[in-house]
C-alpha cells in the first residue's frame, strides 16, 4: 500500500515543506502551525515595531499554511491584514506620544540619518499620504518613516486611509504569492525586492500624474477667479 504523505507533510505533522534559510524562518512556520491566526496577528505586530519576525516572511508562511489546509483562507487574511495595520498604527502612536525620544533611539539613527530625515520631512510636508503608502510598501522605511509620520504631526485619518490602501494592495499579492508558490518560496523571497522596487515606480509614476493632475486644475482655478478686468469708459463728459 502506498503510504506516501501529502505534499508538505512531515512525519511528526509540521509543515516541513516550508524551505527555509535562516533560523528565524523555521521558527515562523511552526509557530503558525500551532497558534494559527494568533500567532499570524501576533508575529506582524511585533515586526511591525521592530522585533525580528519579517513581515513578508510571515505572510507567505500564512499563505503557504492555507494551501496546506493548516488555516483557512479569509480568517488568516483578515488576521493578516489586522496585525500589519495594528503594528503601523501603534508605531505611529509611539511617534506621536514619544516622538523626540523614539527618533532618538540607535536603532533608527543607524538607518534613519540627517540626511535621510530631511529628505522625509520634505516629502511628509508636500506628499503625506503618498509617503505613506511608499513607506508601507518598502519594508526599510516602514519603521522610520512610520515613527516619523507621527512625530510630525501627520493627521491620523490620512495615516490610517494611506496605510489601509496600501495594504489592500500589498497583503493579497504577498499572501497569495506564499499559497500560489508554496514549492518556490526561496524565489519568491528574493524576488520579493524587485516586486516592492516595481510598486514603488508604479506609485511614484501615480504621484506624479496627482500632482501634475493638481497643478493643471490650480491653474484653472487662478485663471477663473482672476479679478474682472474694467475697461476704462469711453463716455466724453458733456461740455459745460
């Protein structure tokens, strides 16, 4: 009799299938396997704020566990998509509470230079929620940016709209990326930062046609609400 298992299936029930590169990896998979959608909202909570769970990482082991038939589909997105907006949320709050103190903390100082945050604050000034959603979509900016964001005085509507838009469109194509390509996850990892370079240009190239969009449209308006022009009368006053 065959006894063979079912792809992704290990002796002992765990999802080895999962390839994995570093220890951080193999840890992921199992403790999804066991806590399910807690651990899924758990896990990008805590990458979210800086701990050492990558966000992506999670997502396509979430992806990956639901092709297995470890999770269902629609509680696992929603888990998802609930623990990467409460991480950014609660930074964004940390921000704003302890903006002075977060912003001076080493670990954003290593990354987040002079330089780096002049060029944020400049754009936060001109672009807030483009910024955002930039920010959301590449994973190096997400903390600094996302600290930032509420050290400035960035209102919360426009953070959470921009962020929530973001994920819409980031966490169905990274889940589906993990449940589609369950036997090739180590390729799609590393194609992963050329899927968020592409996002960026494509969000960038949006930006630029809302500006130029704007710009038109302000032209217009200062051209339609420009005073009347009153030519002077050609009536000759009557002779006396």
């Amino acid at each position: 009799m065959d006894r063979r298992q079912p792809s992704g299936a290990s002796q002992t029930g765990g999802p080895t299938a999962w390839p994995r590169t570093t220890h951080i990896d193999g840890v992921i998979p199992r403790l999804l396997a066991k806590f399910s959608y807690l651990a899924v909202f758990a896990l990008l909570v805590g990458g979210g704020l800086g701990l050492p769970f990558p966000e992506e990482v999670v997502q396509l082991t979430a992806g990956f566990l639901v092709r297995q038939g470890t999770m269902a589909a629609w509680p696992a997105v929603v888990a998802t998509a609930a623990g990467i907006l409460a991480g950014d949320f609660i930074l964004f709050r940390l921000g704003r509470t302890h903006g002075a103190r977060v912003m001076a903390s080493r670990h954003l100082r290593r990354f987040f230079t002079p330089e780096r945050r002049a060029f944020v604050e400049r754009h936060f000034a001109n672009h807030d929620f483009l910024t955002v959603m930039v920010a959301r979509l590449l994973f190096p900016l997400r903390l600094p940016v996302f600290a930032s964001a509420g050290a400035m005085g960035v209102p919360t509507g426009t953070f959470l709209l921009a962020d929530g838009v973001a994920a819409l469109v980031s966490v169905p194509v990274v889940f589906g990326l993990g449940y589609l390509f369950a036997s090739q996850v180590v390729l799609v990892k590393e194609r992963m930062h050329q899927a968020e370079f592409a996002a960026l240009l494509l969000l960038l190239g949006l930006g630029l046609a809302w500006s130029t969009v704007r710009r038109k449209r302000g032209a217009r308006l200062v051209l339609t609400h420009r005073p009347a022009f009153h030519w002077p009368s050609l009536h000759r006053p009557g002779k006396r």
